[in-house]
C-alpha cells in the first residue's frame, strides 16, 4: 500500500504549470516576433507609407518641375539621384509622390471592399440557403470576368479619375473577399460552439458578433492584405492604360507607362517604377503571407 | 514463415529490431522529443500490439518505421531494421521501394488514404501493378482476390465502387485489401478500427487476425483500446511519454500487469465497474512532452513514487518469459491490485 | 490539471429542486412520436429525390433524477435526436413534453425556457468551443444572454471551472488551444450547467478522451449529478461505458427504437437480436475471452432506404418473411418506465414469427435459419 495519501497527489496536479497564460493576439505577435523575414517587410512597408506621408518634406525636387535641357539622365546626374523622365523631372521625388497615389490606391479599395464583402459574405455563410443563393450568384456574375477585364469595363463606363478609379478598385475587390468571408462563416457555422450558443438561448446578432465574426475576421483581414498588393498592380495598370490618374499627378503605373517608350534609352531608369511597384508587391505579399502564419493559432 | 509463438524466441532472427528509437519534432516554437529511446522486437508472424494514450508516440512510433515523418521538422535518431532493411540509411527511392510492398500501413481514417477518384479495383490493381511489374490482366485478378480474402460481400460489384460509395466497415476491409496486395511481411497498423462501430470493429479484427495467420505476417497495432489489444495481440508494448514502460505477451501486461501506469490504465477502462461508485481514475494528465521530468515520468501521477523515482529514469528490468518494466516500484514485491487501488 | 472536486465540498443535496413543477413521479421529459426526414436534393432543378429518416417515430420519457443511456451505431440517429431535443433542428413531427409542459406551443413552456432547463455537452472536439474567447467568458456567454450582469456572469464562471476541478486563477483567461482534451470537456460541462439546468444531453461526451481522462470526466459527471440533482441523458456507443452510468437504456437502429429497459434487465437478458449481438460486440480485456465468430456480419444499412418492416432483418440471424412484411413496434399504450420492451416480433406471442414468445438466450445458433450460419 501506498504510504502517500491520494489527496496529495491530486494536489500535486494543482501546482501551475510551465504553461503561460497569454491572449490571442500576444500569442500572435510571439509568433511573429521571430519571423524576421516578416519583419522585414513590414519594416520596408511602413518605410514605403511614411515617406509617401512626408513626401513634401522627403522628396528633394518639385516632381512636377520640367526640364527640357535634362531629359533622361541616368542615375546620379547631378542632384537626380535616380535621373530623370521623358520630361526631366525628377525621378526619386516623383516616386516618393507616386506612392501617395498608389498606396491609396492600394489601401483604400481593399478596405471599402473588405467591409462591403464581408457584410454580405458573413450574412450568406450564417444565412445559407435562398439568400446565400441569391448573394453568391451575384457575386459569381462578376467573378466570371477576369478581373482587369472587369477593371478597365467599369473604368471605362465611369470614366477616368481618381475617385472613380478607387471605385473601379473597390467593385473588383468585393467578390473575392465575400467569398473568402462566406467559406470562412460556412465553416464557422457548422462548429458545436455555435450550436451551444444557440442552445442557450442566444439572438442571431449576438451569435454573429461574439462567436462568427471574431472566428471569420482574421481569415478575411488575411485574405484582404493579399488584395493591397493586387490593387497597387490593378490601379497602375488601369493608369498605364490612361484609365487612372491624369497626368502629371504622380503615378506609379503611369510613369511605368510613359517611361516605356524611353526603355531603350534608359532603361535602368525606365525600370525603376516597375521596380518599385514590384518591391511593395512582394512586401505586402510577404506580411500577409507571414501574418497568416502568425494568426493560424490552433483552436 | 515459422510463426514464433510468444515465449519461444529461438534463433530465428526477429523480422523487426527497433534499438534506441528517438523522435525529436523540431518548431519554431519549441523542440518536442516524441519518441525517447524506444527498442522492441517483432518476430515473423507475430502481433505487437503498442497501447498507449494520446501523445504518448505510439503512433509516431509507427510511422517512423515508414520514415512517413515531413523530413525538414524530424530528427530521428537509433536503428530500425525491417527484414533486410535499415530503413534509417535507405535512400529516399529504396524507401519507396519498400512502403506498401515489404512494409505497409493500414490507418485510421481509411477516406483520407483512399484516393476518392479512382474504384476500390483500380487502387489495388495499380499498387499491384507498381510493384510487381505484371499485367493489368493478373492485377484485375489480384484484385479480386484480395476483396475476397478480407471478405468483403459482393466483390465483383464493390471492385468498380469508389471509396465514398462504400460504408466505413467495407472501406477499412478495402484499404486493408490494398495494403495486403503486395504481401507485406510487415504490416502497421494504427487504430484501423477505432473509427468503426463495435459490431462491425470485431469483424475487421477477425478478419485481420486470420489474413496475419494465412500470410505469416509480422503486425504492429497500435491501439488505445485494451480491448483490441488483448482480442489480436501476441505481445503487447505500454507506452507513456515517449517511452515503453511495460513489454511482454498479452498474457503478462494485460492479466498480471507490473506497471503502475498499466495498472491504472485498465483500472480507469470501464469495463463491469459497480455503479454508483467512482472509477478509480489515475490523476491528473500526460506531462508536457516539451518539458519532461528528469526522473520517471508517470511519478507525478503514480501513487507509489518518491524521491528516487523523481531522480531518474528506471532501467528496464526483465522477469521470466521476458516481461518487462520500467519502475522502481514493480520489481515484484508490491502486490498489483493494491498498486492499482483497486482492493 | 485535475483536481476532483471533493466531496466535502458538495453541500447536501436538496430534495426536489426550486424550478420542479410537476412533481416527483412527472417524467422530466416525455417525448412522442418525434419525426425528422433530412431531404436528400439532386438532379437538375435541385428536387428533393430521397430523404433519411434520421430519427423515425421516437418515443420515449426521461424520469426525474435518473440517466438514460442511449446506445447505438453510427447512423441510428442518436446525435439528431439530441439536437431535435434541444430544437437546434426543426422537428418535422412530435411533442416534447418539459416536467408537464408542452415545449413551444401556447401555453406551454417557451423556447427560452427550455433552454434554461436543458442543455447539452457535445462531443469532445476542436469545434466545441469559440477558439478566440477565453474559456472563462466561453460559460459566461450563457448567463449574459439570459440577462445577468457582467461581472456576475464571469463569477458564476469562476465558480463552475472550481465545481469541474479547474482552478479559477489559473485558468479563466486560457484559451481553448491552451487546453488539453480532458480539460476542455470540463469547460464544456461547466458551460452547459451555466444557467443552471435540470437535465443535461451529453452527446457523446467521453468518447474522444484518453481512457484515463475518460474516467476522470465520468466521476466528475457523478459528482455533479448529486450535487446539482440533474438528470441526463447519456448518448454513447461504449457499451462498457453506458452500463456503468445509466439507470434505463433506449437502444436505437436506423432511427428506431428497438428495445427500452431497465440497464441490468437490457445487459443480462436483451430481448432484441440486435441489442444481444451489439452486446457480443463488447471486447473484454482478456486474452482468453477472443471473439472467434462476429455476432453479426455486414455493416448498418444507410438510412435513405432502409429495409421493409423491421429494419434490422438484413443483419437479423432470426429473420423471417413475416419481418420484411409487418413493423414490429415497442407495444401498444403507455407503459411503466420500468418496464423492458423490445421492437421484435420474437418477442410478442402473436406476431407469427416461429420463434415467437421465446427468450433470445433460449434459442441455440443450431435452430437459426440456414444462410446466416455460413455467412457467419
């Protein structure tokens, strides 16, 4: 016989263990914290924003001041650090204004599409039936067309501009992410926790804001940060297509569109739009990518 | 192939030999030793049965020996030979050689291993194929022999069936058909019956029982069931954290168990327990793989430890008949029913 | 972490409890002729073309302060009906009736109600609980909606994760993947006694944990029952296990009911040929007690069309013509709760069957028709 009495050993179980106590999202950034590769990027992304935020204070030359006597000068040519464009202007400045644009262009519609998809693709996924039916057959109406075949259909029947461009964006990116949003809210819907809410005699709102939305939130906001890159890329093109911004507002893609015709001329000059909408590309890629790693906490 | 009885270890050479088998996954996060020195022995024809609970590298276990681990996260270290092979040095094209012919596997969920868009026929044919170079003629034949063999009612219609066609019973029997078209010499099986219904499990069991007899097949069978264990098993391993802590016939672990961990093991399975008084459950639950004790690690649960248990690891003692155990405390003088509580 | 509440802290149990309307010999729940059909849809213009008869004709009542025991294969429909009881599915036909109160109609007992009354612990599962809420506003969620406060809900909390054995201070804030299996089924259960219910489902409740842990959430399940006077109702496919916990077993087939009785009577002399072979089924941990021959063959029929009157008569090793032409039925009339009855036509007198009015244990293999000898 065991000379130990049981209760001791039961309360032996009562002493803490090595597990840590820890929400959410700190378990989250503790994933995160060691991803440097995504750390990277973000760096490079938030070094992308702040100095399309302080352009007027980075930016060493006007990017509208037009030269004629220095047309596509190669990098370093006098104070152009990274030379200058079919009209002599100055190529770093202008890309440094360029990102205003084009990062709106990149954030804003993802944005207003997140919060418009999302309301109809959480509705769909916890209403199923008819009206899933009837939201995610509209849905695929737009998703048939390639999305800039859609872009520049809608572009052109708005016309061109800043603001109607951002709209062009915006209906693009809707079907996408009310797709993600519906898969994630089907999946969500058929959890027992959700049935356990129910049994205890929860409202359908209640049930969507405090067991749906949270669970379908973070596969959307995932899904959507792919989408910045996708719009940045969308709206040059829609630019070189002259379907965006007018000239000469600074225009990632619009300078990738004007400079195409010097490429021969300079082309590591010519490159650098190209490049740059590249670069923030693959950042933005990157974050989400590792963002999606971080938040994938097991349940 | 001689079946070895249990007991009877001549010189027959053992068809499995794992020596100091350890698994390390390795995360980011944290580094976790899932196997942690394991050896055993199985001879040709006979059954091991690995009893363990979850996260005690049972399973692992298991598929180490098919080298089944994703390679960039594992670290396996020791000796396994199979039959000729030293699956630890074979190349990754050998091991292909070898899974599903001298060594295959049956799983738990026979859906996910069933390719959904080919028949049952085509799956075995095509297996068949593969490895023994023959027509398509004699793989259709292998085929149907093989629905036969694990008695599948209706063979000829259930060849052209797919797998979501078929119930969980007939599917089980239809992965077990192809992991028996090449004639393993080795079969792993890893709860291939936990997911079916009690009446159609005891078939599956019956089934694979007399097809191991037929074939003289070696079978690994892990299981958490203790049930299973003592219906199909020659010898019987108990594992917990990584480690076996008991190892002899079915007959020794399961009607004269040792371990403290066994022990409790078949105390807390109800089987004819009086109602309306408490199962005497072990406490409290498996230690955390990433932080094991130093000493023994079922002493934070067992009612028998103290302090030299917390020290260290107890080294295997072996009794007659070659029973096995790794406790301080089960070294004969204890009587099991009063280790167990269970007076 | 388990630390069994112990026994001196449970008060005394009180008799009777404050929300009993009915009385002492009123069934908490008596169920009648329930009906669910799940439409099968296909074809071009998405037409229902067949149907599963989930839960066909149930009925069956639930006594004050005992556990029945519901056993069953994959597919008898014990899951549906768990969630038909808790209307998480519309019923297509039947009446529940609450300790004397007809649910959801006029004048009976309102949805709301119920469900202050009853509730269910799922299946041990990652989907059981909300992953991004701490397990301690998990419980909570329940009284809340019912309207009370905060801070009030999260004690209530507190205090059921210190009645299921987990320690309030340590963990209150964890999230479900910080758990172990056990341990989240203890969550479960405390979640489900939030609004303090009178009888609890629990629907598979210990089938996915470690043996171990299994006997752990079984005592502590006994532990909560005398102390808060439950009742349940245990659905299970472990036999070993359903013995053990229940007073009265319902076995089910195909969404029937095929034999109800007290627990002994059911596992020392079952009346139904299908609860004797799903009995023979049970695998002991004894080496020298193998099964050699399987009760019986073949796997449980898909419910979309299931056989022609009794529908255990494909597997059946007693079928006769007369089962593929009459339903044989529990029995006329309201019985008593101790009564033991069985869906069989061996069982009745009358029914024709050539074995009729004989016990199953009398009948030898020898006298079994021919075709299921061989088979076998």
């Amino acid at each position: 016989m065991s000379d130990i009495p049981a209760d001791a050993v039961r309360l032996a179980q009562a002493a803490p263990t090595a597990h840590r106590v820890r929400g959410y999202w700190s378990a989250v950034w503790n994933r995160l914290r060691y991803d440097y590769v995504t750390l990277l990027f973000l760096a490079l992304i938030v070094l992308i924003v702040l100095s399309a935020i302080f352009a007027p204070y980075l930016a060493p030359l006007d990017p509208n001041k037009s030269s004629m006597a220095s047309r596509l000068k190669p990098i370093l040519y006098k104070s152009f650090i990274l030379g200058t464009d079919e009209q002599g202007r100055d190529i770093l400045s202008r890309l440094i204004w360029g990102g205003r644009t084009s990062l709106l262009m990149g954030i804003a519609p993802v944005f207003v599409a997140t919060i418009v998809g999302g309301f109809f693709g959480v509705l769909a996924g916890y209403a199923g039936g008819k009206l899933n039916s009837a939201i995610m057959r509209t849905m695929d109406v737009f998703f048939a067309f390639p999305s800039v075949l859609l872009a520049v259909a809608i572009s052109g029947s708005l016309g061109s501009g800043l603001i109607n461009q951002m709209i062009t964006l915006t209906i693009v990116l809707i079907p996408p992410i009310c797709r993600v949003a519906e898969t994630a809210t089907t999946q969500v819907r058929t959890m027992d926790f959700i049935d356990a809410a129910r049994a205890s005699g929860a409202s359908t709102a209640s049930i969507l804001v405090r067991h749906v939305l949270v669970n379908v939130l973070s596969p959307v906001f995932v899904y959507s940060s792919t989408l910045v890159s996708a719009s940045i890329l969308l709206a040059s093109g829609l630019s070189f297509l002259g379907l965006g911004v007018s000239p000469p507002t600074p225009d990632w893609g619009l300078m990738l569109s004007t400079l195409r015709q010097s490429i021969y001329v300079q082309p590591l000059v010519c490159a650098l739009p190209g490049v740059t909408i590249l670069v923030t590309s693959i950042a933005f890629n990157l974050v989400s990518d590792g963002l999606r790693q971080a938040m994938d906490v097991k349940a | 192939m001689t079946n070895a009885m249990p007991g009877t270890q001549s010189a027959v050479r053992p068809l499995v030999e794992v020596k100091d088998l350890t698994v390390d996954f390795v995360s980011r996060d944290a580094t976790v030793r899932a196997v942690n020195g394991v050896s055993f022995d199985v001879m040709p024809g006979e059954v091991l049965c690995i009893i363990g609970e979850s996260g005690s590298g049972k399973s692992v276990t298991l598929r180490s020996l098919m080298r089944l681990h994703p390679k960039a996260r594992t670290v396996i270290a020791g000796h396994m030979r199979v039959g000729d092979y030293d699956i630890l040095s074979l190349s990754e094209k050998e091991m292909n050689a070898v899974r599903g012919a001298a060594i295959s596997m049956v799983f738990q969920e026979p859906m996910t291993a069933l390719d959904p868009v080919y028949t049952i026929g085509e799956q075995i044919a095509e297996t068949v194929m593969r490895h023994e170079r023959c027509s398509r003629e004699t793989a259709d034949k292998r085929a149907l022999e093989l629905l036969q063999m694990v008695k599948v009612p209706s063979p000829e219609r259930r060849l052209k069936a797919y797998p979501h066609e078929l119930s969980g019973g007939l599917r089980q029997r239809a992965m077990m058909a192809v992991a028996l078209s090449c004639r393993p010499t080795l079969l792993l099986a890893d709860e291939p019956t936990t997911a079916l219904d009690a009446t159609v499990q005891i078939q599956v069991l019956i089934v694979l029982r007399r097809l191991q007899e037929d074939f003289g097949m070696g079978v690994i069978f892990v299981t958490h069931d203790l049930g299973v264990a003592a219906q199909i098993a020659d010898k019987v391993a108990v594992m917990y954290a990584g480690r076996i802590v008991e190892y002899g016939t079915v007959r020794d672990v399961l009607l004269n168990p040792k371990h403290p961990y066994t022990l409790g093991l078949m105390a807390s399975t109800v089987n004819g327990q009086k109602k309306g008084e408490d199962i005497d459950a072990i406490p409290g639950s498996p230690p955390d793989l990433r932080a094991l004790p130093p000493g023994c690690s079922f002493a934070p649960r067992c009612r028998l430890a103290d302090a030299a248990c917390e020290a260290d690891f107890p080294a295997p003692v072996i009794r007659a008949g070659g029973h096995m155990t790794r406790c301080f405390k089960a070294n004969g003088e204890i009587r099991p029913m009063e280790a167990a509580g269970i007076a | 972490m388990s630390l069994q509440p112990s026994e001196r802290h449970l008060q005394a149990v009180k008799p009777g409890h404050p929300h009993d309307r009915g009385g002492k010999a009123q069934p908490m729940l008596i169920v009648e002729n329930l009906k669910k059909y799940f439409p099968i849809h296909g074809g071009l213009l998405n037409r229902k073309v067949a149907e599963v008869k989930a839960v066909d004709d149930v009925s069956f009542s639930v006594l004050k302060g005992e556990t029945l025991g519901i056993v069953g294969e994959s597919g008898c429909g014990k899951s549906t009906l768990a969630r038909l009881l808790m209307h998480l599915l519309p019923r297509d036909k039947g009446t529940l009736i609450f300790d004397g109160d007809p649910v959801d109609e006029p004048r009976g007992m309102s949805l709301r109600d119920l469900r202050r009354n009853l509730q269910m612990v799922f299946q041990d599962s990652y989907s059981s609980l909300n992953p991004r809420l701490p397990i301690e506003d998990s419980i909570a969620y329940g009284p809340s909606v019912h309207g009370m406060s905060r801070a009030k809900a999260r004690a209530k909390a507190r205090e059921l994760l210190e009645k299921v054995g987990l320690r309030p201070d340590l963990f209150a804030g964890r999230y479900p993947h910080e758990l172990s299996g056990g341990q989240k089924q203890r969550v479960n259960i405390a979640r489900a006694l939030a609004l303090d219910p009178r009888m609890l489902i629990l629907d598979e409740a210990v089938s996915a944990l470690d043996k171990s842990v299994e006997a752990q959430v079984l005592n502590l399940l006994g532990y909560l029952k005398r102390h808060f006077n439950l009742t349940y109702m245990f659905i299970s496919h472990d036999l070993h296990v359903v013995r053990y916990i229940s007073d009265r077993v319902l076995v089910m087939y195909l969404g029937q009911v095929v034999e109800i009785g007290p627990v002994e009577d059911i596992y020392t002399q079952p009346k139904h040929p299908y609860t004797m072979a799903l009995l023979a089924s049970r695998l002991e941990i004894d080496p020298d007690q193998r099964i050699d021959t399987p009760p019986i063959v073949g796997d449980p029929p898909n419910p979309i069309n299931p056989p022609s009157g009794c529908r255990f008569r494909t597997r059946c090793p007693l079928a006769e013509p007369i089962c593929a032409e009459r339903t044989p039925t529990l029995g006329t009339g309201a019985f008593a709760a101790s009564d033991h009855r069985a869906a069989c036509h061996v069982t009745n007198p009358v029914a024709g069957h050539s074995f009729a009015g004989r016990s199953l244990q009398s009948i030898a293999p020898s006298e079994m028709p021919a075709r299921f000898a061989e088979s076998a």
